[in-house]
C-alpha cells in the first residue's frame, strides 16, 4: 500500500506591508529590465499603447453625450459629427488594441527566447551536484515552468495597471460632475472579490511549489510510457499498465487538487462579484430616476452611466492587475531565486561518523612517498600546505574524502595515492564501492570533501576548469547516445575540432567505430537513433564503440579514462579495445574501470576499492600472490571459463 501525500508545508509568516511593497517593486523593476533588454522600442510602443488606451475610453464617453444631445437637440448636423468623431475613436481604439496584441506577441516570444537560454546558460555553469540534488533540481523545474510568459505578464500588468490608473481618473473627473459618493461605492464594491482573487493566486502558487517533486514525476512516468529507450522492456515485462496506472493516479490527484481550488475561487469571487454588479444598477437606477424626472438630460445620463459602469470595470481591472502582479511576483520569485543562486557555497553536507576501519595499502606500492603524504596529511588537516615539487607529474590524492551532498555515508575515506605521468592502471571493486567518484573527483566534477588533490603538482582547484578538462579524455560507462549524425556523435569529444574530418575518422578507427562506420549508407552524415527521419539505429556495442571513438577526438588529452565503457562487448572485442588502447596511449597517463580481468591485467598497477579505501595496490602478479580480495575474485572469475 502506498504511503499518503505529503501534508503541504506551513505557510510561511507574512512580511511587513512594507516590505512585500519594495519586494514587489523590485520583482517589477527587474522583469522591466528583462523586457527593455529584449527590446527597447517594442518596450517603448508598449507604454505609448497603454497612455493611448487609457485617453481613448473617456473620450469616447464623452462623444456618446454629445451624440444623445445633438439627437434630442434635433441638430442633424451635429449629430453626424459627433457620430464621425465617435467613429474615429473606435476605430482608434481598435487598431491600438490590436496593435497592443501584435506588440505583446512579438516581444513576449523574444522575451521567453531570452530567458530560456538565459536559465540553460545558468545551468551550464551547475556542478554536477546541482543536478544530482533533488531540492535544487526542483528549484530548476520551477524556474522553467512558467519562465517564458511570467516576465512579460508582469510588466503587461504592470501597463494596464497604469492604463486603468489613468482611465479611472477620467471616468472619475466625469463622474465627480453627478456625484462624488458614486465614485467612491465605484471604488468600494470591487474590492472584496479582488482580496479574495489575490488568496486563491497564492494558495495556487503554494500548490505548485509544494508538488514540484511529483510534477517531475509525473513528466519522468510520460516519457518512459512514450520512448525508444524504455519501449522494449515496457513491452517485454509488461510494465505499461504499472507506469500508466501511476500516471493516471497522479494526473488525477493533480486534476482534484486544481478543480478543488478553481471551484471554490470561481464561486466566491462571482459571490463577491455580484456586490460590484448590485452597487451598478443603484445607480443605474438614480440616474435614469433623475433623467426621467427632467433633472438630468438624456446625454448626461447616458454619459454617466457609461463613466460608471467603465469606470467601474477600471477599478476591477485595477485591483485585478494588482491581484495579478501579486502573483506573477510569486512565481518571478521562483526565477530569480534560480538565477540569484549562489553557485560557489557547497551545501550543508549534515553530521556524519567516521567508519571503522583503516587504510590498507601495500608497503611495497607506497613506500617511496608514505613519509611524505604522512606529513602532508598533518598540514592539510591544519590547513598549511608545504609547496611541492614542479618536477612531480601525474595525479596524486593527498588525504581525499568525499560523500555526496546531503549524505552521511562516506563514499571514499582519507584516500592517498600517486599515479606518474605515463602509467596505465586499472581499478576493480564491488558496485557503489567508489570508483566512479574517484574519477569524478579527479577529473573535477565534484570537488572533494575533505584533503587537496594535485595535478602536476598543482592543486586542482588552481587549475583553469578548461585548461584542467582539456587534459582529459574521459568516457563513462553512462556515456550519451546522441540523436545526431555520426560525424557530430564522435565530433562532440572534442567540439573546437567538430569539423576537422579527418580527425573524426581517426578518432572512429582508433575507437573500433570504422566498421560501424562503414556500413552506414550516408557515411559521416548518417543519422544515428530513430527520433528523427533516416536515422540509422545502432546496438549496444555500436554505441559503446562510438563513445570510445568520442574518447579519441582528444588528441591532445594526456589522461584518458575509460569507466567500464566496453560492457556491452564480448570479451573478445573488449580485449581487442584495450589492446588498441595500450597501444595508442603509450606515455599517457590511464585509468580503466573494468570488471573483466583479462583486461585488467594488462594495466601496470592495479588498484582495488573496497568501502571507500584503496585496500589493495599492486601489480597483477603482486595481487595473486597476496591472496587477497583481488585473488578471490580473479580466481571466481577464471572458474567461469574452465
């Protein structure tokens, strides 16, 4: 049985009116700046549109009294010239309400544009602990959700708020002539459906931010009911009515939660509506009492009640547009949070207890720099770090702890370790034993949580990032198939050579693609994947070979790293690959994650990860001979092929 919602959270204190005020304020003037910098004289016509619409609805109110009057004045001639001033002013204030349509169309694609790749270009510079953090990924979700219109609906508010201001004020300065306590129930009978509008806006806001997990749910069930990637297990395990039961459970309890909050604020808000309609029709009726008792003339009259019952609708549009603003500031909030976020502070990683257990390193692996990594680890501790040596080349970890963000389990713990410029090792272990995280912390994906790691003697985090990943040839065991065609599949390892041709065809050779290659019907251009017309699809092993054929477009890559890249291959081809690769990595320095120990062997120096330490580090023939964790498992896996 599955576990209930969770409650919403509680609502948060209210700030200070003054503070909400500057808060919105600011929201306003920021959203401005976005619309101004997506285009200024759209932003420019936009205000004159809003001033014009603003004069045009009085002026129009006014010619009406004259017509009525000229009418009951008898004047023919009048008439007609009132009716064509009229005429003009509609036509006026069609062709800028068009133009207002046209306008805010045109700036609001160019607006959404501008931000989109504004939240991609901001995601473009996350850690990758950013996107592996659920709480910050939401944040993303939020941001996105509504980036491309809320912006623009702001500062659109924003004009018709100042429109209405302006149209009130002449509908006002008509009124005032008949009477001023008119004006003022104008005012006071629009007000209570406006409150309620401005709550419902926030308790919607709330929902939508409290579900944004499921929301990401909701959107991972679509796309696995309707991909390539999932269709033949969905097909094969018969999982479509599971995952679609959970959607329809989901989307369901969405679609409850959303007609809950709509009924309710449609049947209060037209509730309170009526009081605004109640206090129109008193004074419809005042006025046409006094027209019929000669003490207002018809032109007046129809005047008045024009003034009112628009002015009446400017006030509502008014408070309307600040009920609006109030929640287009609520979900701008999301954005800003998202692009105000500071990227450079590392989250709070909790309480956690060192495991038991010491590092086991072979003497005779360490031996040369022991003495030296046990002072080092002293000064790292005390934060005072020696210099070294610039005549060290390669890769050392000095005292290297990590867990991931938000974890209390360590998943490497005080790791030390010198692999020189040129060696070739290989590293074994159980799954989740912390190989992968090895090589994300030496390739600076994720900085480590406790201890300095160096390269060539220079601590990673004074390393320029391009010049530090321009050092690596990396290809990862999760590694993307991308729907593009072959040339830009094995292109993109190294992008600043996208179009270098004969780069490319090096690279696939090297990495056991040419075959693939070869039998592709349009060559370099072909296609690859089925999401888009003439793609060609490709089997696990293809794939795989595309990958490493991507690892080798970095010619100029001093370390590779290769984590279990060859899992689909056969044995056979797998070993071939690795051979290829010695060859072709003479005096590089590299890294392989392998499960298969005919290719591990071929490494120089073996290490093998267990529970976060390096409990073993030696040579293959070093390894067996300890009768250790690695023995065990070569031993089971030779047993296999007896």
């Amino acid at each position: 049985m599955r576990p209930p919602p969770p409650s919403p959270p509680r609502e948060s204190p209210k700030p200070p009116l003054g503070v909400a005020l500057r808060e919105s304020g600011r929201f306003i003037r920021r959203a401005l700046a976005l619309v101004w910098k997506a285009s200024a004289p759209l932003t420019v016509l936009f205000g004159v549109i809003a001033l014009l619409g603003a004069l045009l609805g009085p002026a129009i109110a006014l010619a009406g009294k004259h017509i009525v009057d000229a009418v009951v004045a008898g004047s023919r001639d009048e008439t007609l010239e009132w009716v064509a001033v009229e005429l003009g002013l509609v036509v006026a204030q069609a062709s800028v309400n068009r133009t207002g349509a046209v306008v805010r169309s045109v700036l609001g694609s160019r607006l959404g544009n501008d931000i989109n790749i504004a939240i991609l270009e901001r995601a473009q510079r996350l850690e990758l602990r950013h996107f592996e953090d659920p709480e910050f990924y939401d944040r993303l979700t939020r941001a996105r959700r509504e980036a491309s219109s809320r912006p623009l609906s702001l500062v659109s508010e924003t004009f018709s708020l100042v429109q209405s201001v302006l149209t009130l004020a002449g509908y006002a300065a008509l009124l005032v002539r008949f009477n001023a306590w008119v004006v003022l129930v104008l005012m006071v009978a629009t007000v209570p459906a406006t409150i309620a509008e401005m709550k419902y806006s926030k308790q919607g806001f709330r929902m939508r931010n409290w579900r944004s997990p499921d929301a990401r749910r909701l959107t991972y069930l679509e796309y696995i009911l309707a991909n390539d990637k999932h269709a033949k297990e969905m097909k094969l395990f018969g999982l479509g009515p599971l995952f679609l039961g959970r959607y329809k459970e989901l989307a369901e309890r969405f679609h409850r939660e959303d007609s809950r909050l709509t009924i309710r604020r449609s049947i209060v808000t037209y509730a309170l509506s009526l009081l605004a309609t109640l206090a129109f029709y008193g004074a419809y009726a005042s006025m046409a009492v006094l027209a019929a008792l000669g003490r207002l003339t018809l032109g007046n009259m129809t005047m008045y009640v024009l003034a009112f019952r628009s002015g009446q609708q400017s006030f509502q549009s008014i408070l309307g547009g600040i009920g609006n603003i109030y929640e287009h500031n609520l979900y701008m909030s999301n954005l800003f949070a998202y692009l105000d976020a500071d990227l450079d502070v590392a989250p709070d990683l909790g309480a956690a207890s060192e495991p038991a257990g010491g590092l086991a390193v072979p003497a005779a692996a360490l031996a040369p720099v022991a003495a030296v990594e046990t002072s080092r680890r002293a000064a790292s501790r005390e934060g005072v770090l020696p210099p070294r040596s610039d005549a060290e080349r390669g890769i050392r970890l000095s005292d290297v702890s990590f867990r991931y963000p938000g974890q209390a389990r360590w998943v490497l713990r005080h790791v030390d370790l010198f692999i020189p410029e040129g060696q070739s090792v290989a590293i074994v272990g159980q799954n989740g034993a912390g190989k992968t995280t090895l090589i994300k912390l030496v390739s600076r994906l994720y900085e480590p949580t406790e201890g300095r790691i160096y390269l060539d003697g220079k601590d990673l985090g004074e390393w320029d990032r391009d010049a530090l990943l321009a050092r690596f040839g990396v290809v990862f065991q999760d590694f993307n198939q991308y729907q593009l065609k072959f040339r830009e599949n094995v292109g993109v390892g190294a992008v600043e050579h996208l179009s270098d041709e004969p780069r490319i065809v090096r690279a696939a050779s090297q990495g056991g693609a040419e075959p693939v290659l070869a039998g592709l019907s349009a060559g370099l251009d072909t296609p690859l994947g089925r999401w888009f017309q003439d793609g060609a699809e490709l089997s696990g092993g293809q794939w795989q070979k595309i990958a490493l054929a991507r690892g080798f477009m970095r010619e100029e890559a001093n370390i590779l790293v290769l984590d279990e890249p060859t899992a689909a291959l056969d044995a056979v081809a797998e070993h071939a690959v690795f051979e290829r690769f010695q060859a072709l990595t003479k005096d590089r320095t590299t890294i392989i994650i392998s499960h298969r120990f005919p290719t591990v062997r071929m490494a120089d120096r073996i290490l093998v990860i267990e529970d976060g330490v390096i409990a073993e580090d030696g040579t293959h023939a070093e390894l067996v001979a300890a009768a250790g964790t690695y023995a065990r498992l070569y031993a089971l896996q030779a047993s296999g092929y007896v």
